[in-house]
C-alpha cells in the first residue's frame, strides 16, 4: 500500500495539462476491480475527460478509496 501510495504521488506531479484526453470508462477500467468499490454512472453516454487515461485514474482512485475509508459501499458520478 505505501508503494502505490508513493507511485500515485510521484504520477500526481504529470497532473499539468498535456492536452490529452480520455473517458470515464477508459480511466475506470485501469483501476484494479479488487481495489475500488462498486461505482454507478449515471450519464447519457460514456463521459470526456481531458486529462490522461492514467492521471484520470490516479484521481478516480483517490476519491473511491476516501469514500470506502468513510464508509461508502457505492460510488456514483452523475453527468
């Protein structure tokens, strides 16, 4: 866990805009599935993001592993 911990810190610094982009659906599908909860999308199709596949995950991870630290056995992002 300190590993990934000091992984994601070191990717955090690439967070500059590259004009790269990418979709909710891509950026999940790297999460590790044992590793987050379960997550609804609520939206009319698959999301943009402009961001990397990689740095949109490193966001997506942190935000699901503070809800399951406070509780949460669901996530939903709603568009």
């Amino acid at each position: 866990l300190l590993v990934r911990r000091l992984l994601d810190l070191a990717r955090a610094e690439n967070l500059a805009p590259s004009g790269e982009s990418t979709s909710l659906g891509a950026a999940l599908a790297l999460l590790p599935a044992e590793d987050r909860l379960a997550v609804r999308v609520e939206a009319g199709g698959d999301i943009g993001l402009r961001m990397s596949a990689e740095n949109a995950a490193i966001v997506l991870a942190n935000l699901i592993d503070n809800s399951a630290r406070h509780g949460a056995t669901l996530v939903s992002i709603t568009a």
